[in-house]
DNA sequence: CTCATGTCGATACACTGTATTTTGACGAGA
DNA sequence: TCTCGTCAAAATACAGTGTATCGACATGAG
C-alpha cells in the first residue's frame, strides 16, 4: 500500500485536493528548500488545519514522493527524438534544468525508488526507443549506468552551489573558495596534486563539465551496444 | 569557519572528544539510521547533557559532516596500486562497501562537499595517480565522471536495497516487488516497454551490475586519456 | 579566604510529525 | 419540526527535535 494506490476520497465541498497540496508543497520547497516544507506550513498556505492533509496523504514521506513525480511532469519531454542517444542526453539535461528549478529535487533525487505515474512514464519513453537495438539487460545496464552518471554528477552540481552560496560569492573552484579550512591542509603539504589542481586548474562551466561527461558515458554505451552483453572489450589499462 | 577549522577544546579532564561524539553519532546512524541520530541521544550515550555536544560541534550538520569524513579513513586504501584505472576501481568498490557498511552514508554523499581530511587524503590519493599522464582538465574530468557514476550507482542500489526489505522480502526486482500500485499501472498498457523488462527482464546481482556499468565508464575514461582533451571521437550515434 | 572565570547542566523555546479527542454540521427518522 | 446518529473537520495533545539562555558550581588567581 503505497501513495499511489490510495484512492482521492469522495470530492465534496471541500476546495482541497491532493493536487492543490502537491502544488503548495513545491512552492514551500522552491522558496526555501525541503527543510521549509513542515505539513503545518503546506496546510496554512491552503487555509486548512494541518489535520485535514492525512486524509490525503498519509505521511510527510508520501508528499515527498508526490513532489518528486509532479517535477517528473516537467522532465518528461513533450516529443521524442528517434535516436537512443538523443534520448538519453535530453532526459539527463531536462533532469538537471528540472533540479536547477527545484534545487530539493537534488537532495531526494534517487533517494528512493521513483514509481509515480509521471516517473515511469520517463522511464517508458526511455525504455522504447532502445526497442529491438539490443537484448534487455544490455539496455537495462545503459540506461542505469546513465541514470547513475547524471543523478551522480547533478547532485554534486547542486551541493557545489549550495557550498559557494553559503561561503558567499566563491572565488573560484570550492577548493579556493571554502575558507581557511582548506588552505591550511593544503599548505601542510600532504595533498601535493590536490595543491595543484587547485593552483593550475581552470575554472570551468558546470554545464559544459556536466555534457562532456555525458557524452563520455554516451560513448561507452554506444561501444557496448555495438556489441551486445557478453563481450568484453577493453580500450586502455 | 567551518568543522573543520575549529579546534578541538583543551583537554580537561573530561573524558570526552570529538572522536568519541563522531563515534558514538555513527553507532547510532549504523543501528537506526541517520533519522536516528538526535544529538539528545548522542550526548546520552556518552552519559553527557545534549548542551555538551556544542562545545565540539556547532551543528547538527557538522556532525553529520564528521561522519562522512570518519568513513572515509575506512575508504581510504592501505596501499595504491600503481594503475590508475585500478585506482578508481578500487575506490569505487570501497566507497560501495562502505555504504553497505553505513547505509546512512548513501543518503549523505554528493550532498555537500565533503572536505574532511580523509576525504582531502582519498581525493589526493586519486589524483596522484594521474600524475604526468594528461593535462589536468582531462584528469578533472575523468575523476568527477567516475565520482559521479558510482556515487549515483551506489545511492540508487541503497535505495532498492531498502525499498526491497520495506515491501518485504521482494520476490524480482523492485517494479514486481513494489505492491500493487505499479503493477496496476502496467496492466493499463500505457507502459509497454517497461512492461516487457518487468516481465522479461533478468534479476541481475546488484555488485555484478554495478561493476559492469563502473567498467563501462572506465573504458569511456581510457579512450578519452589516449585522446587528451579537445580532441572529440563519437563511436556511434 | 575571596573573588573572578568559565565550564556544565538544567531549563526554555519554537517547532516538528502525527494520534487522539472534541466539535459541529448535516441528513434520516419520528 | 425536533431529535438523534454519523461523519468530516478542527482543536488539542504528545513525544520528540535543534538550539539559546541562564544559573550554579567548581576551580584557579590574588
């Protein structure tokens, strides 16, 4: 029995909806992140006391779960392009547009099972286009490893950003940037490489670093779809 | 100012530190979760007032901070192989164990910077095993592309891992397991592709898999090491 | 011995998710 | 029309949270 089985009740009088309570809550999360969301607070921005929200959810965990797949509706693209890389590279760059809209979306993103209408509508679209290219646990590991590289590399995005916000306006890389903490285990000399990464190395844009690693992990997948599950095929030591 | 920075308090006689706070926090995170870590509880395993605990932490956050950080001395190899694919492999697999081990780490990585020591020394680790082979943005990338895939990989299997033990005992994978909701919406047909996985699709062991993909990112890895950056080359389309 | 310092414990506050009880409105039977 | 039962909604209650504040006490200096 999970959220998604539980039926609306009867729609009476009562202006309140599960959807109307979604909407508050992503609103609260929006403005100031998932630790703004208290049923208290998603029940006064409808005029309702906290109370009536059980009757539409049934905990706090559910309405994360609901939130989740709302924000799903706005990652799953209107129009599928043919081609599976396409496919996949869209999904992941509306993924992460989704968690720079909702930056909460980062922090429950992969936390748990995502199995809301909207979610495995995704998952559908994605799924098609690989119809017939391969067999099933081929396409089911390019898609997961996708799936691993984006959520990985979004949620670090996002807890870089954070960490720059907080420690205002970062200088550069969060190397340089997160105060005296770091400068001094550098200077003990025991992190020589890291010394020059943060030294030598180039500020670069969060976007193009989020592609061009896409776009690596693209490539593997295409190398292992040309050749289906059971070859093994090393490039490099 | 961060944890980090601050220094330990002088050694009174009181027998208490940061290490035994940090100790006591990640028992209580191992038994219950990290849901179950309230500093009031902390400060009563150490037969302590919970108004104790801030003069060694000034935050909840920052204990959670010196959590993540204590594992990563457990992450951290005991010796390096000289091989840099090798490297990561391993420090994929550890940082996998780890979060087995603690499975409230799954819910904490990549969601802030960790800039602990120990994790400062896994990353040094990491890049000095890139040392001399390419320019540092190729290493830079490379490192955050593997970083991201097993972070994402890891926190993805957790979460199955326990969505599997709440459903009870689950019979396949988590689409057959997770109750009858999920089952409905593929009886609607609105969902044929991801029917056929259901139904067709093998139960893979989560490590296989998990390696399977880490390989697949590795070899994306070497290709791009062979070809330093700027230079692109698309397998397939 | 007195006094200042500064550490520790107790208390307090605002808030959380949720269970339980109270209220009140509305429809059915007399 | 009046009464009563039913059921949804509101109010209250509870056990817990992170953290600020304050009072006491022990320990060191003069």
């Amino acid at each position: 029995m999970t959220v998604w089985d539980r039926p609306e009740p009867p729609t009476r009088p009562a202006p309140l909806d599960r959807e109307r309570i979604v909407a508050a809550a992503v609103a609260l999360a929006d403005e100031g992140g998932l630790e703004a969301v208290s049923l208290r607070k998603v029940a006064a921005r409808l005029d309702v006391g906290p109370m009536r929200l059980y009757g539409y959810i049934s905990t706090k965990e559910e309405l994360f779960d609901l939130m989740v797949d709302e924000v799903y509706a706005e990652i799953l693209p209107e129009e599928q392009p043919g081609d599976w890389r396409e496919v996949l590279r869209v999904l992941a760059h509306r993924t992460r547009q989704a968690c720079l809209r909702h930056e909460w979306l980062a922090d429950l993103l992969g936390g748990r099972p995502a199995l809301g209408p909207n979610a495995l509508a995704v998952t559908e679209a994605t799924l098609a286009v690989f119809d017939g290219l391969t067999d099933l646990d081929t396409v089911m590991r390019a898609v997961e490893t996708v799936n691993a590289y984006f959520t990985g590399a979004i949620r670090r995005e996002i807890a870089n950003l954070r960490a720059e916000r907080a420690s205002g306006l970062s200088e550069r890389e969060w190397q340089h940037a997160s105060g005296p903490h770091v400068r001094r285990l550098l200077a003990t000399g025991r992190f020589p490489a890291l010394a020059r990464f943060v030294h030598d190395g180039n500020e670069v844009d969060a976007e193009v670093s989020f592609a061009t690693g896409l776009d690596w992990v693209l490539d593997a997948v295409a190398a292992r779809l040309a050749r289906p599950a059971g070859v093994t095929f090393r490039i490099s030591g």
